[in-house]
C-alpha cells in the first residue's frame, strides 16, 4: 500500500535577502520550516508548489532557499513539492547537516547544498556535517560548509573543520561568519585567513548581514 506524502508545518514563504553563507546578499523566497514556538500553516506538497509558482510569477528572485528548523525531518514533504513545483529558479538546501541520511534523495531537486554550523560544534556533529557535504560531492552538487564562531572559538577549532572539510571534498566552499565585533577591533582575521586558504584555497571570511525579518 502506498504511503500517503505527508504534509508540513511552514512558518511561511516570505521573501528577504540571504543573510549568510554562499549566496549572501542574493535576493530569496524562503520555504521556512516553523520552530516549535512560531505561528505555522500546515502545507501539503501540492500547496508549497502552487505558492511557489504564484510567488515567483509575481517578482524577481535569485533562487530559494529551504531553510528554518531541521528542514530534513520533512525530506519526503520536500520531494514531493520540488518535483511537482519544477522551480525554474535554483534551490539552496541550507541545513546544519544533522541528517546525513535524508540528503542524497534531494540533490537532483536542489543546485546547493550549504551547511551551517553554529559556535563550536561537537566532534559528532561535525562529522555528520562532513557526512552531508561528502553526499552532494557524490552527486555533483555545489556544496558550502558554512562556520559561524563564537567569540570563544578558537582559531585551531575552526582550522580543524577547514582541513576536514578539504579531506572531505576538495570542491567545497568554505564561508567563516567571524563576529562582527571581533573584525573591528583586531587583525586575527588576517593571520586566520592566510593559515585557512593554505588549508583549503576556496575559503572566504565575510560578515553576515542582519537576518531579515521573517526569514528565521
């Protein structure tokens, strides 16, 4: 017997600007899976389709983005509605690659794959992220390890993940999000970056842009 798809919960499809990682800047629709605490509207495959078509008709957009709280809990939801939508624009998957298992069936739907960890991950998760971005490098999908430290991470934390992000995919990009005020009041960066780009040349240090409203 077949499975009925099943339908998800969505704090929206606002547009907004990408506030981090590789299409920073980048005009989006935002496919916005809702946090516990966050009004959501219960979509099926067919309704995110059918939002995304009116939507995109109506503006002009660089892509989308699939975002929000743990997008990959929903992977058979996603599927569904990226093939009957058929996006004419590129889809960003932007995940914290928690869900290493549930990535491969979505690489033929989407154009990136970003991979945002937070502060200074534990080694499980990180090795889970690496597991992520080695599934789009087997399908030939653009990829991005995306790393957003704290003040109390440490340069060879973050040294670490680029290497490991390297010997996990040589075509990966690399984005380190440094806090904004740690950039304005030392040269760290400058040393970090001349250790990070002899460890993995496409890495690039840039700060993130404030999250618009609705996006997150």
């Amino acid at each position: 017997m077949q499975m009925p798809t099943p339908n998800a919960a969505l704090a929206g499809v606002p547009a907004g600007v990408q506030a981090n990682g590789l299409w920073i800047g980048r005009r989006q629709l935002f496919v916005r899976f809702a946090a516990e605490a966050e009004t959501a509207t219960m979509y099926t495959p067919d309704a995110l389709a059918n939002e995304l078509e009116r939507l995109v008709r109506r503006s002009a957009y660089h892509s989308i983005s699939i975002c929000g709280r743990d997008p990959l809990s929903n992977a058979a939801f996603l599927k569904a509605a990226l093939e009957s939508a058929k996006p004419a624009l590129p889809v960003m998957l932007d995940v914290d690659g928690q869900r290493p298992e549930s990535v491969a069936d979505l690489m033929s739907l989407v154009a990136l794959l970003q991979v945002t960890l937070e502060g200074a991950p534990e080694e499980a998760a990180v090795e889970r992220a690496l597991s992520s971005l080695q599934a789009a490098a087997g399908a030939d999908v653009p990829h991005a390890l995306v790393l957003a430290p704290e003040e109390s991470t440490t340069d060879g934390q973050l040294l670490r993940a680029i290497s490991r992000a390297h010997s996990t995919s040589g075509a990966a990009a690399v984005v380190i999000h440094p806090p904004a005020e740690s950039v304005e009041r030392d040269r760290r960066w400058l040393t970090f970056m001349e250790q990070a780009v002899a460890l993995h040349a496409d890495t690039r240090l840039l700060l993130r842009l404030p999250r618009p409203s609705g996006t997150r």
